[in-house]
C-alpha cells in the first residue's frame, strides 16, 4: 500500500449513522493518516474537495427515497478528482437500498474517481420512534465488525493489486434508469412540547438551516428535508412527530420493514 498515503472520509450523515459506518470501515484500513470530512454541515458544503491519486476516499451517503440525496448529490459532482480511488458507502433505513449504491458510483466517477470497492449497511431509519422503531440501535456491534472486517478486505486487495500496478473495477448492484424518489415532501411534522429549553442544538445540527436560530419553533418546511436530526439530537427529548404524512409513514415502514436485513459488500 506504498502508494496510497492518505485516507480521506466524506459522508453525509444527519442523524450520524452513515458516518458511524465510515469509521468504522477506515477503522479496518489501519490507515494512521486520515480526515473526516462530514458535508452535513452546511459551512463544510461551501468548500469543494480535490484528491490526487496517492488518496483513498471513502464516501458515505444515506439512502432518500431510494436515491443519493440531492443536497449530498450536489456537493459529490463539485469534486476533483485524479483517478482516485474510492469506496462507496451507502445507509438504509431496513428498506431497500434500490438502486443508490450504483448512483453513488455514477457520481463519483464523473467526478473523475475509481470505485474499487462498495458496500450497503442499515442505519436505524430516520423515522424510527420508540412506538414505531424501524432498525432501531442500527449499525449495531455486527454492522461495526462487519464494516471493520470489510475495511481490512479493502486493504488486502489494494495490497494485491497495487503491487502489480493494476486496480480492478467494481461491478455493483442496480439498475437503469435509478427510480426512486428525488422530491422530499414539504411537510409541517414537527411538534414542540413544553420541554424545550431554547438550547438551539437542533438548529445547529440541521443540515440546510431550516430552524430558526433566534426562534427554533419556527420551521422552514420547504427547506426542510425530514431528516429528523433535529428530533435525534434533542437533549430534552422536546420535538416529536405529529399526526400526517412523515408520521404515518413512521407507522407504515414499522409495520412492513421489521424483519432484519444484513449489510452487504462488493470487492
């Protein structure tokens, strides 16, 4: 592996689940020198990223709908790349991951990186509630010892090719055209109770600076992208979901979605 130096993360990860994954993956590498670069934050988004070849990247993303979520989307194609090499990370919430792990690639590639390796884990889903958990705990302890296992794979094979100079592609799962759903819903879904102590973490913590930062009840619902980060990172437990679409799809996917799927790896 004498010809990759550095080991950079990238993921968008609301809820931290996605960059859990990542982690955990580098972890594996062994890799001493590295950096996160986590594009939920919106001041981290306004800065394009550049590689070169002697890199790894390892890029996250959570599944929306069962695409790569725009906001992510937009920020991946401003990347400049030198052939790099890259992993593609993809998150779901015990769904499916349809065909985002492939769009992840698509992304990269044009943005002149080399996926070598691709993987797909489950993330407790956004939605998940404790009267409607949806991969609730997810990446649990066998996720994070299967991604660290994946990482050490990914090791192994850049240490068997790049001896011989020559880096294998990466065939991965999906189909043309991708489906899914590219428009989020616009949808007032956020109760505040009296618990909430005007903190301004949840304003902190979203990633498009739809919450108000001098009143947090006030919600900008057609910037929002219901990624329910700010009802994870509540200390006071003070936001919920109410009654309507975000909810009843809570109920629904909880209903559909229990049985518990496994992360799966391409190498």
């Amino acid at each position: 592996m004498d010809k990759i130096q550095s080991l950079k993360l990238v993921c968008f990860s609301p809820t931290g689940t996605t960059r859990t994954v990542i982690q955990s993956i580098a972890l594996g590498t062994g890799f001493k020198s590295l950096e996160l670069i986590d594009i939920t934050n919106p001041n981290t988004r306004k800065q394009s990223l550049q590689t070169a070849k002697n890199e790894l990247l390892i890029v996250g993303v959570p599944v929306y709908m069962g695409r790569v979520p725009s906001i992510a989307t937009e920020w991946l194609q401003t990347i400049k790349a030198d052939n790099t090499l890259v992993v593609c990370v993809v998150v779901y919430g015990n769904r499916t991951y349809d065909n985002a792990l492939l769009e992840l690639k698509d992304i990269l590639v044009k943005s002149g990186c080399k996926p070598i390796a691709g993987a797909a884990y489950i993330g407790e889903h956004s939605f998940s509630t404790n009267e409607t958990p949806i991969a609730e705990g997810r990446p649990d302890t066998s996720d994070l010892n299967h991604a660290e296992l994946f990482g050490r794979k990914i090791t192994e094979k850049l240490r068997l090719e790049l001896s011989n100079n020559q880096v294998s592609d990466i065939q991965l799962s999906g189909n043309y055209p991708y489906g899914g759903v590219t428009e989020l819903w616009s949808e007032d879904f956020i109760t505040i109770n009296q618990e909430c102590v005007n903190c301004g973490i949840c304003a902190k913590n979203c990633p498009v600076g739809a919450i108000d930062i001098e009143n947090i009840k006030l919600i900008n619902i057609e910037t929002c992208i219901t990624c329910c980060a700010c009802i994870k990172n509540c200390p006071q437990n003070a936001r919920t979901m109410k009654a309507g679409l975000v909810k009843d799809a809570s109920i629904r996917l909880n209903k559909l979605y229990w049985e518990r799927k496994e992360p799966v790896s391409f190498l």
